[in-house]
C-alpha cells in the first residue's frame, strides 16, 4: 500500500512525464568525421607527392642523406624551393635566410625540361657560393630503370 503527500505529482515528474531529454546527440559529430575522414584520404596521396618531376636516369648515382634546400624545375621551367614558388633572382636570398647554415642545394630537374632555366639556376646558385648537387635516379644492373 503506498501513499502520496503530494497527489502524485512528484512521482509523475521524476518518471519523465514533462521533464526534457538530457542526452547527447552524437549524430551531427559522427557525419562530420566521417566526412573529414572521406577528405582526408582523398588528398593524402596529393600532399605526400606534391610536383611530378621525371628525374634523368643515369647508372652510378651516390647516395647522399644530407639535408639541403631542394630547387625543383619543372618541364614548363618554373623553379620552386622546397615546393614554394621563387624568383630565380631572389633565389639565393630566399636560401640563406630559410637555411642559413646550407653549403649546398639539391637541383631537381623534369628530363623534358629545356636547358635554359637549368642553366641559370645552377650559375645563380654557382654566383651565390652554393654547391650544386643534382638529383637523378638509377638505374639497375640491367640497364632498366628503377621506380
């Protein structure tokens, strides 16, 4: 046998009768994940690559891990340092206050590329006191290029 004081009131209240809904609503995060997730991976691969370049192929190639600036020339002509955009008077300039201790820089340059922007980028490093290490690719015993 129970009895209420206050007519049942309370009781009917604590039971979620009128009281609002305190829980979370975790949908919207989850859509908002998954579509970060989705972004993520779609431009991951484009972030670990950046610029194409086809490096000439060459067969005795000697294996550096020094870390130098890196001047890539693409085959229109167009230099970048390290993947941003430079002008090819300002470029030992823009090497010396980002990599004030380099005595050297790596020149990355497409095999369709015409000889021209090679050459003055390699004389403009030469006039700035740089060493100019040129980056190719080997290729094996057989003659065959490696991927």
């Amino acid at each position: 046998m129970g009895m209420s004081v206050d007519g049942g009131k309370f009781r009917s209240r604590r039971r979620g009768g009128g009281s609002t809904l305190s829980e979370i609503n975790v949908t919207p995060f989850v859509d908002v994940v998954l579509v970060l997730l989705i972004i993520f991976m779609l431009t991951a691969h484009v972030m670990e690559y950046g610029i194409e370049v086809d490096v000439p192929h060459t067969t005795y190639v000697k294996e550096t891990t020094m870390d130098l600036p890196i001047v890539t020339i693409d085959k229109t002509g167009e230099y970048t340092l390290n993947g941003s955009r430079v002008n090819i008077h300002e470029l030992v300039a823009v090497i010396r206050s980002k990599f004030p201790n380099a005595k050297g820089v790596y020149v990355r340059a497409d095999a369709q590329a015409i000889w021209d922007p090679i050459a003055q980028v390699t004389a403009e490093l030469g006039n700035g006191k740089l060493l100019v290490y040129m980056v190719t690719q080997p290729e094996n015993s057989t003659g065959k290029r490696e991927r």
